[in-house]
C-alpha cells in the first residue's frame, strides 16, 4: 500500500474524501509498526472533530437479516439527510485465514448511496484487536462527518459484549419462535439491549411477531432496573416493507436525549475510553511477551509439554512466565 504524508490524511479526511479515509482505515488495520505510527499520528490531529456520531451496535441470532435491516436503516437516516457509516465485522475463517468480506454486496443499495459508507472489517480470530481497531475506524469516520456509526457484530458471544463497549446504543435483533435451544443466549445479550426489534414482522409472521414482542417485553420486566432510567422497549419491524424503522430511530433518538440530560452518556463514553485504555495495555503486553527472543520455541515446547499430560498448564504458564532469554 502507498503511504502519504498524514497532512494528506487529516485534510481529506476532514474535507469528507471517502478515499482518503479508506485508505486511513488500512493503515488503522495494518500490522506493520510504520502504519500504526502514521495511523496514531492521523488519528491525534482529527480527535477534536470526532465524538459527535450516535453510535449504535447492532447484534441478532443467525437468520435474522441484520444485513437486510441496516440496509432499510440505513436507507431511512440518509433520506431524512443523515451521513451514516456501516463498520460490518466479518468472520474469518479459523481454517483458511480468509474473510467473506460480502456486506458490500449483502448492502448493494445503500453501499451506493452518497451519504453512505460501508467498511468491512475481517476479525482475524482476535475479538479483542478488532474491537480497537473498530474503535478507530469509527473515530475516523466521526471525524469525515458522519452522524450515526451503525456497528454489526460479528454473531453471538463475546463480539456482543465488545461491541456493546464501544457504542451509545446496543439494538438486538430477534426472530418470532426461534427455539427453546438459543434461550440461553438470549437472556445473556437481552440483558445488554437498549432495545429489541422483532424482525420479519410481515405476511404470515406478523401474528407471531407480535406475539414475540410481547413475551420478550414481559421478559424484560423480570431483569433489574437499568441505572440510567431508561426502559427497554420491544417492537416489531419489516425491511422489508419498511415497517417499525421509523419507531426504532424515534427511540434511538429519546434514548439519547434521555442519557444526555441525566449525563449517563458521557459517562458511559469515559468508562468506554478507559477500557480502551486497559485492554490495548494488555493486547501491548502480550504481543511484547511473545516477542521475546527465544520465547517462540519455549511455548511450542510447553505447548508439547501440556499437550502431552507431562506437566499442567498452571506450571506451563508458570515457567513461560520466568523464562529468560
């Protein structure tokens, strides 16, 4: 990749110039120590134009069509004139390294919308380093003027609970009759939503949809209050026919309101800030670990050591931990 001085990021990032934040993307998600440099140094200079978005997370079980919803939310903020940015994490595969990378082609419509940009983002297997670079992409597409960041995770489990840590607002996407088998899940992630929209609301779903909607909200009566004051509300919704898109905005919109007058917003932003701070010094120590001269070697033969049964892992850890080079 060609690298450019950062005066030519910072000017066409601030000026809106989708290529030129395409590229401080890349440099954001590369590897190499000289782009992480430049990166840090573009994203010093546009911090004062970042901080201003509504940054919703956007979660649901397989099947859901999450896709085929932010697409029809997407649609509807760009025609009310808001600049929205989709930051898709996609899974890659632990087997051949490689990312779909298709939600440009899942989002056709609005990836070709002027006042849309999508960005995939393939998580390479560390929920945890993509969670930071997501946090970047997303201070950078604040500081090229977009308005609402719509952030989708990757499935369910951890992603969820990271993805929740980055956002002001976290919608969880549900299907009318989804099955007995994914209630455990369900009662871990319902408990993180600032919403829940009940998808595929339309034809022959529409009375189970509504059905669902309320077993989900007498659900919700049973978690603890939230410290905010806010109320998770449920409603049904239909990309399809554009249905419940508006109502999901309306609450996206009070939520904000509501957490902007009793200061929750900020707070919970500074909180986001400092786990940020936390887990890139713990991502920095354990890359540093690693890379000690001689370590590779020591793990793969503690690693045969543990695999083996010859010694537990405890006392593996123990002596990677007083190895010396």
């Amino acid at each position: 990749m060609r690298r450019f001085p950062p005066d030519h990021y910072i000017s066409g990032i601030r000026s809106g110039d989708r290529l030129v934040l395409s590229r401080a993307i890349t440099l954001v998600e590369s590897q190499l120590e000289s782009d992480q440099e430049l990166a840090l140094a573009v994203l010093e200079q546009v911090l004062p134009q970042t901080g201003q978005s509504i940054r919703v997370g956007i979660t649901g079980v397989p099947g859901v069509g999450k896709s085929t919803f932010i697409e029809a939310f997407g649609k509807y903020l760009t025609g009310a004139g808001k600049k929205v940015a989709v930051l898709a994490i996609d899974p890659t595969s632990q087997r051949s390294h490689g990312s779909i990378l298709g939600d440009k082609t899942r989002m056709e419509t609005l990836s070709m919308d002027p006042l849309a940009y999508i960005r995939p983002t393939p998580s390479g297997g560390s929920l945890g380093g993509v969670a930071n670079k997501t946090r970047e992409t997303m201070l950078l597409c604040e500081a090229a003027g977009f308005e609402v960041i719509l952030i989708e995770t990757v499935g369910v489990g951890q992603s969820e609970t990271l993805v929740h840590g980055m956002v002001d607002f976290f919608l969880l996407l549900m299907l009318a009759g989804a099955g007995d088998e994914l209630q455990g899940m369900k009662r871990g992630i319902m408990e993180l939503a600032d919403a829940i929209a009940i998808t595929k609301a339309d034809g022959d779903n529409a009375n189970a949809a509504e059905h669902a909607r309320l077993d989900y909200q007498n659900a919700l009566h049973l978690f603890p209050p939230a410290a905010t004051g806010w109320i998770p509300p449920v409603l049904t919704c239909s990309a399809l026919q554009n249905q419940g898109i508006v109502d999901l905005w309306q609450i996206i919109t009070d939520h904000q309101r509501l957490l902007m007058e009793n200061g929750y917003r900020d707070q919970n932003r500074q909180q986001q800030n400092l786990d940020w701070l936390h887990s890139t010094v713990r991502q920095r120590l354990e890359n540093r670990f690693y890379a000690q001269p001689g370590m590779r070697a020591k793990l793969t033969e503690i690693e045969d050591a543990v695999r083996n049964g010859e010694i537990l892992p405890l006392q593996g850890a123990r002596r990677l931990m007083n190895f010396s080079p």
